[in-house]
C-alpha cells in the first residue's frame, strides 16, 4: 500500500528529561503547532486543556523536552524553552534540537585553511555539545563537503549557533529531522518526491516572485562595524542586463582567504538571480491528504518537482522544500510546505 500524507492523524506528546531520559508521560494535546526549516531552527507550541496537570507541573525549561507524535511515529523533538500554566488551560513551548548550539559558545580555537565548510560545520557543532552532549552528537549526520577555504574561530567569541548561520550564507544549509542535526552543502540534493501539482494541494495556492532574495551582485567583507576597517574578502556577479543592479552585502570575519569568499559570493548569486520564484500555500491552505508521500518524507532539502498551470503566473520545474508549517487541533491538521527554486549546488 502506498504511503500518503493521511487527511486526520492523531497527536500525541511525551515530555521526557532532557538527552532523551526519562520520561514524564505521554499527554493528548488540545493544539500542536510545529515545523521543519532549512538554515533556522523552529519551534513546536503546544495547548493543553485545564485538567491536564498530574506530571506536568515537575516540567522545567531547559531540563525537559518534547517529543511530538503523529499516527505513533516520533515527527519533532526539542528542549522546552517556556511552560506557562493558567486556569484557562496550559501552553508549552519548545525549540529544535539546533536551539542548544545557540546557547553554546566556541569553547576552543578553530583555524581551518583547506576543510570543506560541511567539516567546518560538524567541527562547531562537536566543540559546542563536548562539554554536555543532551544526546545529539551521535544523531548528526553529514552529506558532501561543500565550498573548500579558510576559516578561523576564536574560543568565547560567539555562539555556535551564530558561526553555523554565518556559513550558511554561501556554504552549508542544515536542518533538523526529530533528534537529527543534518548537514550538507548549499543547495545539496537530498532526495526527491513526485510531482506536485494543482491537485496537490487544499484550498488555495500562490504562486510568489520574491524580490527580497534576489542577488545579481554579492560582496563578502571583513566589516566590523567600522568603516575604516573593511577589507572585501570576495565578490561575484554585477549588473544583470534584464534585472539590473541587485547587491547583497555579507560580514563574515571568519573567512581566512579570498577563493572561499569568492565561492560563496557565487553560490550566494546563483542562488538570488533570477529572483526565486516561491510556492507556498496561503494561511488555511495545505497539502492534500493524497499526496504520495509520508510526513517524515517532508524534510527541508529534498527536491519536489512542482507543475502549477492553475495559475496566472505557471510554475514548471524542480523546486526545494525550504520549511513545512503544521498546525493540528480538532478541526483537523493543516500541513503547508514553503517551496523554492533549486538554488546553486555546491557540493562535492
């Protein structure tokens, strides 16, 4: 029997201690909204009716974490970053698992001349778990080796959250898939579903050119705020005779050499020229039940080719899945993906 997304899943949560411990039950939920991005981390905010106490009242941020269950099979996790408790009911928020590395400094100096930046990457995240790993390490998973260069990290100096961001401006994208950290190179191929199309998808569904990612020109500097110490590490791109003069300014002070800014610089424009074209349902539309995929199939990354001819504007090519939004309560679940063009591939 084929696998399809499913029209009316049933939710479930399970708050255990953190790095997967024990667990303080399993509770049915009046809300759950969660979801799943590309180069961000996200969020599950769940609604709980008043009379739902019992072991719920020992949850403490930071100590515990979520695990949010969908037809029995495990679809998010992350640590609780707020518990709120009234008359009214309860909500409790939680963040990915990525969450952590932005309250993890860079506790040892790192200096790269030839890594690819995806070994750059799992040598942040390694240093920022080292000294308490909330059982995430063995779950990180890496693909290809993305734009080789020269970077350079200094202990104590930002969180790794913040550098992992940084290198995603040109180099890396990462997500997270439950209680796994992926990491791959720009516009790296994860997979690929079938076809999309108008059929596809309930209610409504647009069509979207975004000129706010758009790039015919990128400069990479050193900035550090001040203008007499700017130093242009890389650039690529100019004038484009149909689009004009589109400039994408990046500070990284971590790039140690010329050919790594100059390659991100690159991808950075590959990636915003043309404008994207982005596909994304409206607030109440989603993805049809029928679709022929599983929602553990939805992650950011893979490649979902897309024909939309409902449309004024058609769209007709590979697109990437860059988050899905979902939101269940007793109405029902709405699942709504964010598709965007396949970018610059810079993979190994």
């Amino acid at each position: 029997m084929a696998v399809k997304l499913g029209c009316n899943p049933s939710y479930e949560v399970v708050i255990t201690y953190r790095g997967n411990g024990a667990s303080l039950g399993s509770f049915e939920p009046e809300k759950v909204a969660w979801g799943r991005a590309r180069d961000t981390w996200t969020e599950a905010r769940i609604d709980f009716p008043a009379n739902c106490c019992g072991n719920l009242a020992q949850v403490r941020s930071w100590s515990h974490e979520v695990h949010v269950y969908r037809d029995g099979e495990e679809v998010w996790v992350g640590p609780i970053v707020i518990d709120s408790s009234c008359r009214s009911g309860g909500t409790m928020i939680a963040r990915d698992m990525w969450w952590w590395l932005a309250r993890r400094v860079i506790h040892n100096d790192h200096v790269s001349t030839s890594q690819g930046a995806v070994s750059i990457a799992l040598d942040l995240i390694t240093d920022g778990f080292a000294p308490d790993d909330p059982d995430v390490l063995q779950y990180v998973t890496t693909y290809g080796a993305g734009i080789l260069g020269g970077r350079s990290y200094k202990a104590n100096s930002r969180y790794v959250y913040d550098a992992l961001t940084d290198l995603a401006k040109g180099s890396i994208d990462f997500t997270a898939i439950g209680r796994r950290l992926v990491v791959m190179p720009q516009g790296y191929k994860l997979g690929q579903l079938p076809l999309l199309t108008c059929e596809s998808f309930q209610g409504d569904v647009c069509v979207t050119d975004d000129g706010s990612g758009a790039a015919t020109r990128a400069i990479f500097t050193n900035s550090t705020g001040s203008d007499e110490s700017i130093t242009v590490l890389g650039e690529s791109g100019g004038v484009d005779p149909y689009f004009g003069l589109v400039e994408v300014l990046v500070s990284d002070q971590t790039i140690t050499d010329p050919a790594t800014a100059a390659d991100a610089a690159r991808a950075t424009v590959a990636k915003g020229n043309p404008p994207p074209l982005l596909v994304q349902p409206p607030d109440g539309s989603a993805l049809s039940g029928d679709v022929p995929f599983g929602i553990n199939d939805l992650v950011p990354g893979v490649t979902v080719p897309v024909l939309l001819d409902c449309l004024c504007r058609t769209a007709k090519q590979d697109m990437r899945l860059n988050k899905i939004d979902v939101t269940w309560d007793s109405t029902g679940e709405v699942v709504g993906p964010l598709l965007e063009p396949v970018g610059a591939d810079v993979s190994d």
